[in-house]
C-alpha cells in the first residue's frame, strides 16, 4: 500500500481496538509516551486522560502532542500523528466523550461505569489532537527501502 492518504490513516487508527501511544514533552525537555484508549472522529484524535497527569500537564503547557498508532501482524502498518491539542474541561462534555471513547475497547456498561469513576469531580480533561503532521505507511513489510534512510 506505502502512504496512506487521510481517509486510509483514519480508517486504520479507528479500526477496531487499536491502542495509540501518545508522546508528549516533559517540562524538562525529556519525552514522556505512555498508551491511550482514543477515537478518530472528524479527522481529529479525541481521548481524555486525568487532568493530574504528566500527558495532561504537558499538553496544557505545549498544547501539542504526537500519537503513534501501530498494528502487530504483517503486514505491519503504523500512523504518525503530530500536531496541536485542544482541550475541554465542561464536566459534561468531558463524561460523554469518555464514555464514548471507553465505548470502542468495552462493553457499553462497563464503559460507562469506568467514566464514571474516571470523569468524578472533574478529574479528566477532553483533548482533541488535530493533525498538522501525518506520516502512515500501510504494508510497511511490502513497501519498505532503506534508500535515503539516516543512520
């Protein structure tokens, strides 16, 4: 496949229960990549994460991330995603789109019970990654050169 186009890399990062590893920035310059539950919706990353974490902290200081989304079977195919976060803090807001996103990897009441204990006296913030930046390759094992690689 090789490239994908932006309707490709949104198919394959909303394909089933694929987890993302976002990355972030540390206030002391070092990276910080933990993985997150997400959903693509309208060509933007929408995920929530507890307003006390680092990830948090770290996208409300740079107001930017990069998601990177893989498969684990040949032929292998990934997304890159960079760019700026919005981010919601109104609790209702915050609850629907947890629960929704929770949505995707459970059954609908555990979902919504998890949101419950996640969202609980404001504690989770809304982050919606708009991509300025993707790189996604599909069929990396069929499509790959190392010609002008860097070592």
């Amino acid at each position: 496949m090789g490239r994908m186009t932006d309707t490709e890399w949104q198919a394959f990062a909303n394909e089933g229960e694929r987890i993302g590893v976002l990355a972030t920035v540390r206030k002391d310059g070092r990276p910080h990549a933990l993985p997150i539950y997400f959903v693509v919706d309208a060509g933007d990353v929408v995920f929530t994460t507890p307003k006390a974490s680092i990830k948090a902290k770290s996208i409300l200081r740079t107001g930017a991330a990069t998601l990177l989304v893989s498969d684990d079977a040949i032929p292998y195919s990934f997304a890159m995603i960079e760019g700026k976060v919005e981010v919601e803090t109104d609790p209702k807001t915050v609850f629907d789109w947890t629960v929704r996103v929770h949505e995707r990897y459970v059954d609908a009441e555990s979902a919504r019970t998890s949101s419950e204990r996640l969202t609980e006296g404001d504690a989770e913030i809304l982050c919606r990654l708009k991509p300025a930046n993707v790189f996604a390759i599909g069929d990396v094992a069929g499509t790959f050169s190392a010609e002008g690689s860097v070592s």
